[in-house]
C-alpha cells in the first residue's frame, strides 16, 4: 500500500504528484490490468513475443536514425 505523509504547509498539489509517482515506482496499476482478466498461456506467449517485436523494430529504427546524421 502505498501511503504519503501531506505537511500542513505544502500544496496538495505537490503531495499528488509525489502519490502517483509512488504508486507508479510500485507497479500496482500494472499489476491490476495484468490480473483484471485472464490470459491463456499461449495468448500470454503470443503478447510477449508480439511486445518484443515491436520494442525490437523500435530500436532498429531509432539505430537507422542516428546513423543517417
């Protein structure tokens, strides 16, 4: 559970950004999406692989890139 200590003097603002960046440090959205539904296996392998592609083509062209200039 993630918990912030708010000052009385500072902004609520302030103690909202430093919630959400805990919360986010935790992973705790991410756990919930991952376990909102289930997944197969096989559709969890497939998703896996599909995401490694597409950070894989991503880099390729990031490195094209660079190397035009």
């Amino acid at each position: 559970m993630v918990m912030v200590t708010v000052n009385p003097d500072e902004p609520l603002e302030k103690a909202i950004k430093r919630f959400k960046k805990k919360f986010e440090k935790a992973g705790i959205l991410k756990d919930i999406k991952r376990t909102s539904f289930y997944l197969k296996p096989s559709e969890e392998k497939r998703m896996r692989r599909a995401k490694a592609m597409k950070r894989l083509r991503k880099a390729l062209a990031n490195q094209q890139k660079k190397k035009i200039y």
